[in-house]
C-alpha cells in the first residue's frame, strides 16, 4: 500500500518512464520522479478492492482458504503524502517570479487557486458560463465527493483576475489555459509546467513538500484561523461532504447563504502571500 502510494499518477503514459523500473526508482528516491504527481488515495483504494473481490471469489469458491487482502488496515489520509502549506514568503516569491517573466496567466491561476481553495482539477473545468459576477459564485463541475455542496465564492480580491480571464472569451470558453486540448491533457500540462515553476523558484528540497495542491492547504488554513466561518460553512467552501452532518442532510438539505458566505470570504486576508 505504502509503495503504490509513490507511484506516479499514469506513470505508463510518461515517456521518460517507459522501460524503467518504477520500484527501483522510487527505493532509490529518483530525482525523475520529482515532477509527477503522486496516486490519489482514491485510486489505490478502488484498485485494492478489486484486489479483494477477486480474491474472495477464490475463497468463496474453495480455490484458497482465506483472503489475505481482508486483514489489510485501511490507509490512513495522513500517509498519502508529506506536502504541506505554503508560507506566505515562499509563495510570495513565486508569484513575484511570475511577475517578472510575464506569466500573467499562470499568476491569475495560482491565485485563484489560493483565494478558492479549488483543486487544480475543478478550476480548470470551469467556463465563463460557470460565472455569475452579480452572485459572485462559481458552480463547480467534476466534484471529486457526491455528497459534497461544491460551489466557490469570489473573494473580493479577485475580481482584477477575473476579469482579465473572461474578457474577450465566449461563454463556453475554458476561464484559464483556454486550449483545444482534452481536460485530461490540460490538468496534466498545467500541472507539471506549474510544478516545475515551484521547484524552479524553491528548489528541489522544498518542492518534496510544495505543490499545487498546497495552495489548498493554505486556503484552508487562511479560512478558519480568520474565525469567521462555522464548521459547515467552511465544508462547504472545501468542497467535503457533509453526508454524517444530520442537520444539513436532514434538515438544511443542502441549502447555504452565500450572501453571508461572500461577506465572510471577504474578511479573509491573503494579502502576506503577495
């Protein structure tokens, strides 16, 4: 489990993968692993319950005496990976790189995705459509948790970014890295030139424990210590589920006010990452 864990996501489809031994390079801590994203837990898991099916059809069926995979504990959240949040003096660094080397687009991104908590995935299905300026909402296709409410709230901090993104785009346009490129091929061309841009500008070591996804965290981060949101509403802003939550799916059904929540997500100062 621990193993799959390390290994790179589609790593069959990278050329500078193919031939090589994967375990290898992951014992040996390969720098050539560095660039790609990790499994999703996710992944793992759904491969492992097939593992487990089958292997209760062998025992079902007299072929074994018992399934071995049936005593394996479930992976912890915590062990998928050692990344953490940006400080504000790292990521500030990056976007005065991205400054400098007018990359206007891959700032307005990365911005976004700090000020929305978004996952790269969901911020790149978005279209101008998606975009409602007088709500100052975003709906949110490909939510990863069904059970999830996904939406984003605009923070007032954005509205120069967006409206750089949307102007001159139809209404089916892709907000960032308009490209006639399948969503697969996208999320994964942004990931890795952006990932690149973090280990470029942090170097190898601090790119270990840095990536995209870390802009997330320090969403997060940012959302409850401004001690403004519930629990609920900062759920909702994360994107998790809340089906063990009795009173919203019972009784709140989902329902939100995202007056209040525009209001909130205003008073959050992001303003020591620039």
């Amino acid at each position: 489990q621990l193993f799959l864990l390390d290994v790179p996501q589609r790593w069959k489809t990278k050329a500078d993968l193919k031939g090589k031994n994967i375990k290898l390079l992951i014992d040996t801590q390969s720098k050539l692993l560095d660039k790609y994203d990790k499994q999703e837990l996710s992944t793992i898991m759904a491969v492992l319950k097939i593992v487990k099916a089958t292997f209760n059809y062998f025992m079902d069926n007299t072929y074994i005496y018992s399934n071995p995979f049936n005593s394996l504990s479930k992976i912890q959240q915590k062990a998928t990976t050692n990344k953490r949040e940006f400080q504000p003096r790292e990521l500030k660094s990056i976007f005065q790189y991205l400054v400098k080397n007018n990359r206007r687009e891959d700032y307005n991104f990365l911005k976004f995705l700090l000020y929305t908590g978004l996952r790269r995935g969901e911020a790149l299905t978005i279209t101008c459509t998606d975009i409602d300026l007088e709500k100052f909402m975003i709906d949110i296709d490909g939510t990863k948790t069904k059970n999830a409410k996904r939406i984003a709230i605009i923070h007032q901090g954005l509205s120069h970014e967006m409206s750089y993104q949307m102007q001159g785009k139809s209404s089916n346009d892709y907000l960032f890295y308009n490209q006639n490129l399948t969503l697969k091929y996208r999320d994964e061309k942004v990931g890795n030139e952006l990932n690149k841009v973090i280990k470029d500008v942090l170097g190898d070591t601090l790119k270990k424990v840095l990536d995209l996804h870390s802009l997330r965290k320090s969403f997060a981060q940012e959302i409850y210590l401004a001690n403004v949101f519930d629990d609920l509403a900062v759920r909702t802003l994360m994107g998790h589920s809340t089906k063990n939550d009795v009173t919203d799916t019972h009784y709140l059904r989902g329902k939100r006010d995202y007056k209040i929540l525009k209001e909130q997500i205003d008073k959050v100062d992001f303003s020591d990452y620039f």
